[in-house]
C-alpha cells in the first residue's frame, strides 16, 4: 500500500515474512503501444484506479481467468498471487505482488526469477476506455486514458507485445521498507489512502528541528530564511536522492543522524554526499516555511 504527501508518494514494501509467498516487482506497462495499437496513457493509473487494484485486483497467468471457455475452477487455477503495493518508478507502473510459493506456475517461474533471466512480462487486465487522437502529421492512434483494473497477467516475454528489454518481473531478492518519489514535500495531509505504520515516525522527524530559525540560523548552509521569502525554492530529487531523504529522516529520529545543521552538514560531506545535504536542507526549510504559512 501507500500514500501520498501532497507531491510526495511513499510505498511500504516490506517484504514478506510469509515462507508460502514470493514477493516479486512486476512493470505494469510500458506506456507504448500494444498489440492493439493502444497506448495506456499515465494518467490512466489514477489513485482511484490503482487503490481499487490494491483492494479487489489478482495476479494471474496468461489471461486465463477472462477466458469464456473455462469453468470457474479452471480459471481459478491460473491465480497466482495477490497485489501489495504500487509505486511509479523510471517513469513506470510498478506493482509489487505476493506470489503463492506451492503454486505449480509460480514453481516453474521460481527458477527463472531467482537467476535474473528476463523471461517474463505482465499485461494489464480490466475494462477500459478508447478514444483516438490525432498527431501534428495527421496520423491517428488509440489512447487508453482511463482503465478498470481488476488484474495483471503475467506471461512469457515473448508473448507480451508492450513491454522493453530488461527485467519485467524482478524477485525481490533484499527488503525495502520504504520507496520514495517526489518533486516536493509540503505539509502532511490526508488522501484517502491506507497510512502506513511509518506515518508517525516520519512526522515526528520531520518536526523535531523545531521552527524555520532552528535550521536557517546555523552555519553551514547556503540557502537562509531570507531568500526562502523572495523566492519559493524548486526542488527535485532522484530515485537514489529520495531513498536518502527517508534514511535521513529516519537517522534523525533515531539520533544516528545530527538534527543541526551544521553537523548534518559535516556528515553529508564526510560521506561525499554535500549536494544532497544543502538539498534536503532547503527541502526542510520550505517545509516549516509552508507550515508557518499554514
């Protein structure tokens, strides 16, 4: 599961404990065109749409369990897993999924997974809306901006036509407890999804330094309340950025990591890491500037 702070978008993924399952990360789509000549547009992954998934969608092989020619319990044979989180990453869909271990599919797909090979890919499952658009050359295509996921079939790669070299369903061979995505980080707010367990500890984190004085006041930054008041400050992490920020945050509460800047500061430099630290300094500055506003 996750949830949103504003921009920012944060997922458990905490890999499973349960010897029945494995936990694997699944690429949704490629947001190319298909078979079809459809392309799944990124809007189409709405919260509304991907919580649904989270909620009531299966993970299943093929796409067997939409097939007419089945009986239920023949189509039942083909569920493979259940769906346990989502998160964007390199401009992807990707789901985390729990894959029943004994399962005689998931068997055969162990192997395979454990080496690394990239012998499958997924395709999207669900109703779905189709409109056609038309380029600045006058050539039409099918768009898909809206879908009603209720399941990810996963299928030999050479069988899944939007899809890109590379691992498309990757074993989760070491646990992350957290994933982060953000272009900024305002005040905490409600979304409507489920909070994860880590929720409390990273606001108490983040107000621990106190108030705006307490970090623009120390030496060792560049960037001081004052510009922060001319001037509304842009900020943009990557994927590796981002996991620092939530290892930071998490420092600081458990006192691993100084809360004054300056020594923050020194920390980061000692680690090769000084642009991260006048980054996440702004991040924090714009933080309790906001919250002030607020």
């Amino acid at each position: 599961m996750y949830f949103q702070v504003n921009g920012l978008e944060i997922s458990a993924l905490h890999k499973s404990s349960n010897p029945d399952v494995i936990t694997v990360d699944i690429v949704a789509n490629h947001l190319t065109e298909d078979d079809e000549n459809e392309t799944v547009l990124k809007e189409a992954f709405s919260p509304e749409t991907v919580q649904n998934f989270l909620n009531v969608g299966v993970v299943e092989f093929w796409h067997e369990s939409k097939n007419p020619l089945l009986t239920k319990e023949e189509k039942n044979k083909y569920l493979i897993g259940k769906p346990i989180a989502f998160r964007w990453e390199n401009h992807k869909p990707i789901v985390t999924a729990d894959l029943t271990k004994t399962h005689p599919i998931v068997q055969e797909m162990y192997p395979h997974l454990k080496a690394g090979q990239p012998v499958y890919a997924a395709s999207l499952g669900g109703g779905k809306t189709v409109l056609e658009a038309q380029d600045s050359e006058g050539r039409k295509h099918r768009i898909i901006p809206r879908i009603n996921w209720d399941h990810l079939a996963i299928a030999p790669s050479n069988s899944v036509i939007n899809r890109a070299p590379g691992l498309n369903v990757r074993l989760l061979q070491k646990s992350k407890d957290i994933m982060l995505e953000c272009d900024n980080m305002q005040v905490f707010k409600k979304s409507g999804f489920s909070y994860i367990e880590k929720e409390e500890e990273l606001k108490k984190a983040l107000m621990a330094p106190g108030s705006v004085s307490d970090l623009s006041n120390t030496p060792g930054g560049s960037v001081t309340k004052q510009s922060l008041e001319i001037k509304p400050v842009a900020l943009t992490f990557d994927e590796n950025e981002g996991l620092d920020i939530i290892d930071t945050i998490l420092g600081m509460k458990n006192k691993s990591v100084p809360m004054k800047k300056a020594e923050f500061m020194k920390s980061c430099e000692a680690r090769g890491k000084r642009d991260f630290g006048v980054k996440f300094m702004r991040l924090i500055d714009k933080y309790f500037k906001l919250k002030e506003q607020n």
